[in-house]
C-alpha cells in the first residue's frame, strides 16, 4: 500500500546565498542538516525521492539515511517513541520540503533502535521485579498441603519468645495459601519470559506494532538481531505490506533486509544517489566475496 507517494527535500541550490549566512553565525550541530544533501557543500546530490510499498535508505556511517528520516517524520508529525530535539537550521529546513500522499495511512510511526533498546531494557526490568517477587516451589508446596499437613500438632505461637522461627513458619504459611495456583503458573510463566534473547525480544517489539494501514518509518531495525531474527523481521514487514496494508521507510545496511521483496532502494553512497537492486550494494557483495572465498567449508 502506497499511502507518501513522494517527498522532495530543500532546494538548497536555490537558497545558496541564505544558507552561507546561516553557516557562518552556527555551529556545525546548529545547522544539521543544512549542507548535507548540497553539491556545493558535500557533493552529494539528493532532490526527491519516490516511495513504494518498501523504500529503504541504505548507506555508510554519516550517509544521511537517518537524517533523511527524520526529516520526513518530523515534516510529517509522525509518532515516535522520543521526542527529536529540532534546531532552528532543522526547523527551517522541513518548511522547505514538499511532499504528496496518495492515500492518508491510519497511522504513522517512526521506530528507532534506540526505541527497541529501551523495550528490552524494559523487559529486563519486568523480569528482575518478577524473580524478587516470584512464588518458589516451596510456596506452592505450602499451598497444596493443608493446615494440619503443616502444623499437626497446632501452630505454637510466642510472640514473647526469641525464637521466631514457629511464627515466620505459620506467615509463610498463611502468605503462601492466599496465593492461587494460576499465580503460580503466571510466576512460571514470568521466569520462561527472562530466557528471551535481544533478538527475540526485538521481534516481539515490531510485532506487537504491526497494525493495518500505518507508515512505517524505520530506522536499523536490524540492531540487536541476529541474522535469524533479521529474516523473521524480513518476513514479518512483507506479510505486514501483503495482509495488513501498510508502508514502509527504512534505513538499514543490513543484507538480509535490504533484500525484502520488491523493495526500492536509494544508494546514499553513490553521487547522484541512485537506485539500485540490493544485490549490487557494496555490503551484499563483501559478503557474498567472503563466503566465495571460503566456499570449501559449505559443500
């Protein structure tokens, strides 16, 4: 589902004259991202860009893929997770920019890494609360035993005496009781949840957002996964784009998601950017090399 059609960046050319006096009163963060797609500045060449189902930014370290992003989340006021600190250069910049929807999407989402980081340290918290706050077996052993089971002769209890070890005994075993077995099972269940990888963690992140009809913006998706869960992220975003009609901008290096199905790609490395097929991108053929080279280990 094709819902931007097209996004055009700055004219920078056309600004030239503006944007040299703009420079020369900021620092270089004060004016990111004025320069960064101008020929006059970085030789890089950049004017427009025409979506598909899948459009993804591939490039180097400092290639813009990611400032291309947020440049078209924040002139779209798309929904993200943090909030992107704007410099009046960045704020004069997206005044600038054009862009033309086919279809207005239900909703519009910007995913960072950052964004994923930040679910599983979350989950790594849940976790730590559920093993301090978890029911052992020992507890369950209480619950399934009757009163008389514990204490056949009465629970002896005084308070005046030293020895507490009765009392503690009898408040473990009255704590334990109140304590259902679907409790237990849900504490279980919570222990199995720790074994999860970041990986595995990240998939059920992007899962759990995949709605119908939304604009997808992201951004590395790939960190924190390894090259299993990058092909079931590959698997999920075609199926998202196949039955649940949604878009998706990506920003990624990763050879395993620049080879999604029918995805148009923009090479940021090249100049004029152009458009490429994922296996002639610089990353997919290293790797294919590598492999070559040492195909004596896999037949």
């Amino acid at each position: 589902m094709i819902f931007l059609k097209n996004f055009q960046l700055m004219n920078e050319e056309v600004r030239y004259k503006e944007l040299l006096k703009i420079f020369r009163n900021c620092t270089t963060d004060e004016y990111y991202p004025l320069g960064l797609f101008n020929p006059n500045f970085t030789g890089q060449r950049i004017e427009q860009i025409d979506f598909e189902d899948i459009t993804i930014l591939y490039g180097g370290n400092g290639s813009g893929k990611t400032t291309i992003l947020n440049i078209i989340a924040e002139k779209l006021e798309v929904f993200r997770y943090k909030k992107f600190l704007q410099t009046e250069a960045f704020k004069y910049y997206i005044s600038n920019c054009q862009y033309e929807f086919d279809e207005k999407p239900l909703c519009r989402k910007f995913l960072a890494s950052d964004d994923i980081f930040d679910h599983i340290l979350t989950v790594r918290e849940e976790n730590k609360s559920l093993k301090n706050n978890k029911i052992n077996e020992e507890d369950f052993h209480y619950k399934s035993k009757s009163y008389q089971d514990i204490f056949p002769n009465g629970a002896k209890l005084d308070f005046e005496n030293e020895n507490r070890e009765e009392i503690e005994k009898f408040f473990h075993f009255s704590e334990a009781r109140k304590k259902t077995r679907r409790q237990f099972v849900l504490s279980r269940v919570g222990e199995m949840q720790r074994q999860y990888s970041n990986g595995e963690n990240a998939l059920m992140f992007f899962e759990k957002e995949m709605e119908k009809n939304v604009l997808f913006l992201l951004d590395e998706p790939e960190n924190s996964m390894s090259p299993i869960f990058q092909i079931e992220l590959k698997q999920l975003i075609e199926d998202s784009v196949k039955y649940k009609k949604c878009q998706f901008i990506i920003a990624t290096h990763s050879p395993f998601i620049l080879s999604l199905e029918n995805a148009k790609i923009y090479n940021l490395d090249e100049n004029p950017v152009w458009i490429r097929k994922w296996y002639e991108l610089e990353n997919v053929k290293l790797m294919y090399e590598l492999l070559k080279q040492n195909r004596e280990y896999f037949e």
